[in-house]
C-alpha cells in the first residue's frame, strides 16, 4: 500500500514538473511567406506566450526596412487555466533583391530566456511592379501600403512608389524652344482605389504651366491592367537654358483589402470573424506619390534672321483684319479689329502700333485675349486689337499693312503675320476732333472719351457727389429704427386686440357673425321661394328667419325671441329711431295678417318680405 | 435739448466737413495726386463713413497710383455696400481683367448660395429696410382693422403684407449669413499656406488683384477661399480686406 502511495507521489511530482515545464513561456517567430520579389511586403509575426519582459524589437537588417509594426493580444481560459499569447507583427520590406536573415531573438518570458528560430528571406527581382503585386497574397498586395493601420499618417515621398501605384511622366518635347508649347502627359497608374487625389506641385520657374485635361482610362503595363488617372499640362518655358521641372507630386488617399490574420486560412469561420470583429473592413493609407524630376533644355531664339520688331512670338500663327465702318465723316470713329490665332502663347505681345500716318488717328483699346490648352499642340491662343480710328479730313485713305514677325519652332525659321487693313473712304465731317476731351488710361493710352465709352474698356470716373449723411453699413441705428418702425403698429395692435378682448367679443368677429347672419337669412328667403308654399305660410316661415336672423345678430337663439324682446336690444346697439319704428310696424302688420281673418294674397306678402329683406340689409349695416 | 442740438449741429459739421474733403480729394484725383485722395478717402473711411462710393473712388485712386491689388479689394468693399452699382461692376471687371489669375470676384458654388440670389442685388441694410417697411404696413393695415371695423376687407391684405415681412425678415437673416466679406492680393506675388504660419506648406501662389473670400481669421492670417473653390490661409500683409 505504502509502496503504491510512494509510486503516485512520484507521478505526481514528474506530471507537475512537466507540466511546469509545459507552462513556461514560448516564442515562435514565422513569416508569411520566405520567397518573394522586389516591392512585396513580408510579415514576420512573433508570438509570445507568457509574459514578457521589455519589448520584441528586430536589430537593424542592412537594406530591409521595417515598414510597420502592430501587435495582438489573445487571452484563452480552457478548463480552469489562463493562458496568454501575444503576437508582434512587423512588415519588413526588402530594399533589393538578395537574402535576408532575421536572426533569432532572445527573450525573457516568465523570467526564462527563450529563444526564437532564426528565419530567412529570398527576394529575387520580378522584373515589374505588376508581376510581383499579381503574386502577392491578399493582404499585402500594395507594397506602398505601409503600416498597417496608419489611415491618417502622411508617409514621406515615394518614387513610383510600387507596383500597385506609381507616376509616369512624359514630355512631348525635352528641349523645347523659348515660347513654345510642349504637351505634358502625366499617369497616375493604380491597381488600388485611390481616395482624395490631392496635387501638391510647385509651381516650376521657367516656365508656364496651363491646365488642359484631366481624365481617367485604363491602360495595360505588363501584362495588367491598371487603372490611370490622365492629367494633360501645357508648359510653356519662359526663359531659355536648363529648367528644372520638380516631379509631379500628388498627395491620396490608398484603400488597400482588408488585412488577413497571419498563419490561419481557416475558411467561413475566419470570415465570419473577419466580419464579426470588423477586421473585413478595407484600410486606407495617406501616401504622397511622386514622379522624377525632370529637366528641360531650352533653347533661345536663334538671333540670326531675327527681326528689329521681333515682340517674342513663338509658335504658328494667323491674322485676320477687319474694318467697320470703311465708310464715314471725317471726326467719326471706324473699329478696326485685328485678330490674331494660332497655336503658342501670345500675351507676349503688348500693344500693336499702327502705320496709319498722322490723317488718321489711332486710339487702342485693351487687347482681349483666350488661350487653352490643346492636345495636340500644348496651347492655342486667340487675341483681338481693337483700335479707334479717327481720320481727321475727308479723303479715300488706303491703310496699308500691317506686319507683326514670329518664330515658327517646326521650322526653326522666323516668319511674318501680315494683314491687309483696308481702306477708309472719309467724307467731309466737322472738325470737333481735336477739342474731343481726353482722358489718359493707366497704360499711358491716350484715347477719346467718346471711343472709350464705346469701347468700354476704361477705368469709369470718380464718383464726384457723395451722400455721406446716409451711411451704407447696417448700423445699430438701422437695427433701432426699423425695431420702431415694425414695433408701434405691432404694439399698437396689441393693445387694440387686448381691449377688445377686455371688453367681450372682438368687433372683427361680430362683423363677420352680422354678415354670415345677413347671409343665412337669405338664403332662407331663397329656399322658401322656391319650396312653393302657400302665402300664409311663406309668411310665417320668412318671419321665422328674419327673427333667426336679429337673434344671430345679437348672438342668441332668435326663433324664440319676440318683437318686444328684438326692440329693446336694437335700442341699445343705437338703431336709430326711424328704423326702430319701421321694424314695429312690420312686425304689427305681420302679425296682423297672421292672426287676421282676410286672406293674404301674394302681393301683400312679396312686399312685406322685400320690406322684411331691406330693414335686415339696414341693421347688418347700422349694428 | 441743449445736448440734442449740439449733437445735430456736429453731426452737420461733421458731414460738411466730409464734403469738403470729398472734393478736395476729387481735385486731388483729377491732378493726378493720387497718393493725397487715396490719403482723403482713408482718412474719411477711417473716421466712420461708410460709402460705397467713398470705396470706389478709393479703389479708381489705387488703380491710378499702380496699387491693383488694394483696389481690387476697395472695388469688392464697394462692390458689398453698392452691389447694383453699374460703375463698381465696370470698373472691377477692368482691373480683374489685368491680373494674371483668372479668378471671379464670386462663388459659383453651392445650391444654397444659388438660391439666395438677393444677396448679389441688395445689400442686408436694403433688406432690412424693405422688410421692416413692408411689416409697418401690414400691421398698420392690421391695426386700421382692429380699430375700423368696417376696414375688415383689409384683413387679408394686411396679413399678406406681414407674411411677406416675415420673408423679408428671414430673407435679411440669410443676408448676414450668406455675405462674403471679399479682399484681394496686394503683393506682387502671395504664397498661400496650407496653415496660418509660414511653416506650413505652400499650397499655391497668387499674384496682385487675385480675389478671394476671407473664410476664417487668425492673428495675421486670413483663411480664403477662391472662386474655384481653394482653400488656404494668406498673411494678413500680403492682402488687403475692408472690414465693416
């Protein structure tokens, strides 16, 4: 018995040191995948069990970086025992291809040192970005996606920043002459949905950048299909020599797949989970996205062949010449309008000056000018000069021509626009011309008043009378007075409504009580006429409704109220006297004739309700 | 009394006064002395006149003396106090025209901004007036009614007239809230920052006479808001703003 009791004391003892030894902490390292290209993401998890002193840090890994950390927790309690396990989650990201060896870490769990299993990574160049994010598990298919849960950080700038989403650039033209146009094409590709696209160019030096088209469309790299935010610039150098062109910069917003546990592929289950702990939800990571910088060599207009009068045209142009009208008086104002178009920029050229000789005066109003960008040549541009021709004598005057030169960058050779003005015929006109008060315009125009305000392009006068006594701005004088204004009537109202309301009814309401009664008795009146009833009884009926109609008035139940009873109350609502007794007399000659012994004939009663109808119009009145 | 009368007597003086200067300042402009009328209209601004008309020759007195920014910003002060007046329109629209930036002195945006269309044809004090004018009349008309009962046939005419009092009213309210108080660039070129400090990132860059909204302010720095509907902050120095 003591020999058996000795054998279960020893198997207790070894069970508990084993299971001692079982409870000691734990540390596995393990990686979700150990092969892989240049831009996947790899995610090395560290699981500890027990309780762990100081933290799980990786040593510096020469060209692999560590691009996120997270850590999860998840407490077990299974037949009566507590158990913790923790895992530290970092996503390294492999500078270039070659392997990598994350060595194996020592850590102090529940006052034990343990050790993790050293692990090892092979990351071979895919050749293309698109390739490497096809092979990629979910989860970590964009290698621009970072840390994982940082929806809000701003990460630093990165170059193409990988195979899910990157920047190509390119120039119709890298050494563009000065002036002239090249079209600027610039991709946004992304396999990821891109959130809250948000430029952040500078805007280069050397050169004018105008916006042409933005667009979305859909291109194959690869082998895959990406999708691809267009943007179409037109640049116009503005000086010649290098012009550095910063990289086009756009801050968004990257909405990655949701991000799958590690080591578990367990099915519904884990989706079910995934949903139920909200971990299906898709990611979002701020990333600015750049292209390279780029140069362009610009180079000058040649100085050979340039003209004297050369105003820095660049580009392909035309001229159009209108004049209206080529006939007048002289001292009256023709519009000539030239009208200059053509592919490059044009606000280079400030103000035309015209031949015209000192018969005719030239007055020149604001050039009005439009330019887009165009797709084809980068910018088109359109410019109209309108001037103000006054001839000052009669005579038939041929205005000869007008030429303006320009550098054509196709041909490399300078060119001149040149437009026929026309002739103007001038008949004999007063001379008011020269006492025509002028006015000087910021440009240091001189112009005619007149031709001015028929142009409308000049600074309107000074207002010279000025009502200063009446301010303009709401002041706390507005606020009173228009308080005043709307609260007399208001309280004025008020009171009236108040007293009436003191003394009984409002009047408004007895007003409108008379006339419903006037109403209602005549109604009666008319449905009694047509119920063809005998004259006595019309009678008796329509009196019925006349004493119906003076009890309305008085507001109370008037079929039962008598001639002595209507009297007094007429009295006191100042029924004047005549009227008084013209109502006794009806009401003795009705009651005469009710109570009477002759027969009523039709007349009699016709015309004692018409006198029954006209005293009732009289009271609604009088009351 | 003896305070009243003195106090209307100033009042007076003050006003004859100021028509003094306003000629002065005209003789001024028209000697091409703009540095002294722009100094005249200040001075009169600045002493509490409130006048679009004051604005806008201010903004014809900067334009003349090469300042297109500051009138720009004087034309749209004009602009708010005036908003019917042909000449403010003629004027900002020429000087508008010869900036480089190509934005309107206006916001196309938003349906509630659409709807409340008034606001570009009449100022809040027109508002406010029309509104309480139009209420003295239905409630006066309702106290005639009260009192004459026989004006009874009024009745509804008064209350049509405080109905539209009260759209008035409400109209006046939306006024205030919807007014934009607009400024412009007064420098060469602005840089407009991402935050209120110079630290912040330059976001984009506007040229003299380039109008804006001023959304929001802190010490020295205005959030504006653009006719395209950009968003940033510009130091208080490189813009000028007439606050009422």
């Amino acid at each position: 018995m003591n020999y058996l009791k000795f054998n279960y004391y020893v198997l207790f003892l070894c069970l508990l040191f084993f299971s001692r030894g079982a409870l000691a902490g734990t540390a596995v390292a393990q990686i979700d995948h150990q092969d892989g290209e240049l831009g996947e993401h790899f995610n090395l998890s560290i699981t500890v069990a027990g309780d762990l002193a100081g933290r799980v840090e990786l040593p510096p890994i020469a060209d692999l970086i560590v691009a996120g950390t997270g850590t999860s927790t998840s407490i077990s309690y299974i037949n009566g025992s507590l158990s913790k396990e923790t895992s530290y989650n970092f996503v390294l990201e492999p500078q270039k291809e070659g392997t990598f060896s994350v060595p194996a870490l020592k850590l102090k769990i529940d006052d034990q040192w343990v050790e993790t299993q050293a692990i090892t990574i092979k990351v071979r160049n895919g050749g293309g970005g698109g390739s490497a994010a096809q092979q990629a598990p979910a989860g970590r298919q964009n290698p621009a996606a970072g840390r994982p849960g940082s929806a809000s950080d701003d990460e630093p700038v990165q170059e193409g920043a990988g195979p899910n989403v990157f920047i190509e650039r390119e120039f119709s033209k890298t050494s563009p002459y000065e002036g002239e146009p090249i079209v600027v094409t610039t991709k946004i590709f992304h396999r990821v949905e891109l959130a809250n696209v948000e430029a952040m160019n500078e805007k280069p030096a050397g050169v004018r950048i105008i916006e042409i088209k933005q667009g979305n469309t859909t291109e194959l790299r690869n082998g895959m299909s990406y999708q691809v935010l267009l943007v179409k610039q037109a640049m116009i150098p503005t000086r010649s020599g290098k012009v550095k062109i910063p990289g086009f910069r756009v801050r968004a917003a990257l909405v990655l797949p949701p991000e799958r546990r590690q080591g578990r592929r367990g099915g519904s289950f884990d989706d079910f989970f995934d949903d139920f702990f909200n971990r299906s939800q898709n990611r979002v990571v701020r990333r600015v996205l750049a292209s390279k910088d780029a140069e362009l060599d610009v180079k000058a207009v040649p100085t050979q062949g340039k003209p004297a009068n050369f105003k820095g045209l660049v580009g392909t142009f035309r001229i159009d010449s209108e004049i209206s009208p080529a006939e007048l008086k002289a001292g009256e104002t023709a519009t000539l309008t030239l009208t200059i178009d053509g592919v490059g920029a044009l606000d280079t050229i400030g103000n035309l000056e015209l031949p015209l000789g000192s018969k005719i005066r030239a007055y020149a109003d604001k050039p009005q000018g439009e330019e887009h960008g165009s797709e084809k040549w980068g910018l088109e541009s359109k410019r109209i000069f309108r001037f103000a021709l006054v001839p000052i004598q009669k005579g038939d005057f041929a205005l000869g021509q007008f030429k303006l030169p320009y550098f054509d960058p196709r041909s490399g050779k300078f060119d001149e626009l040149v437009a026929d003005l026309g002739e103007l015929k001038v008949a004999e006109g007063d001379d008011r011309v020269a006492s025509t008060p002028t006015v000087t315009n910021p440009n240091g125009t001189v112009k005619l008043k007149a031709d001015v305000q028929a142009l409308a392009s000049v600074l309107i006068d000074i207002h010279r009378h000025i009502p200063l006594a009446c301010s303009q701005v709401l002041s706390r004088k507005d606020f009173v007075l228009t308080g005043v204004l709307m609260g007399v009537p208001a309280l004025l109202c008020l009171l009236v409504l108040i007293l009436q309301s003191l003394k009984g009814r409002p009047r408004g309401g007895r007003i409108v009580r008379r006339r419903q009664a006037l109403r209602n008795f005549q109604s009666s009146l008319e449905k009694l006429r047509a119920a063809s009833l005998s004259p006595a009884r019309f009678l008796e009926s329509a009196f019925h409704a006349y004493r119906e109609f003076i009890g309305d008035i008085f507001g109370l139940q008037g079929g039962s109220l008598t001639a002595k009873e209507i009297a007094p109350r007429l009295v006191k609502f100042r029924i004047p006297k005549d009227l008084l007794s013209q109502l006794e007399e009806l009401v003795l000659k009705i009651e005469y004739t009710q109570y009477g012994s002759e027969n009523l004939t039709q007349q009699q009663v016709a015309s004692l309700v018409e006198l029954m109808q006209d005293l009732a119009q009289e009271i609604e009145k009088r009351c | 009394m003896l305070k009243t009368f003195f106090i209307i007597v100033s009042i007076l003086c003050t006003n004859s006064l100021s028509a003094v200067s306003v000629e002065e300042a005209s003789k001024a402009y028209d000697q091409g002395d703009f540095a002294a009328a722009i100094s005249i209209y200040e001075n009169l601004i600045s002493s509490g006149l409130r006048h679009g008309s004051l604005y806008y020759n201010l903004g014809n007195s900067y334009f003349r003396k090469g300042e297109k920014g500051k009138a720009v910003a004087a034309y749209l002060a004009a602009r708010r106090l005036m908003p019917r007046n042909p000449d403010v329109k003629a004027n900002l629209k020429f000087v508008e025209e010869q900036g480089p930036d190509k934005l309107a002195p206006h916001l196309s945006s938003a349906l509630l901004r659409n709807l409340a269309f008034w606001v570009d044809y009449a100022s809040p004090k027109e508002v406010l007036w029309v509104s309480a004018i139009l209420g003295c009349l239905g409630l006066s008309l309702l106290f005639l009614t009260l009192v004459f009962a026989k004006l009874i046939f009024l009745r509804p005419w008064s209350l049509a007239m405080s109905l539209l009092a009260c759209l008035s009213l409400g109209i006046f309210i939306s006024s205030l809230y919807f007014e934009e108080t607009w400024g412009a660039v007064s420098v060469p070129l602005a840089e407009v920052h991402s935050g209120p400090g110079e630290t912040n990132t330059v976001v984009f860059q506007l040229h003299e006479g380039a109008p804006f909204v001023v959304d929001a302010l802190e010490p020295g720095w205005y959030r504006i808001q653009l006719s395209d509907a950009k968003l940033g902050w510009l130091a208080a120095k490189d813009a000028t703003v007439f606050l009422f």
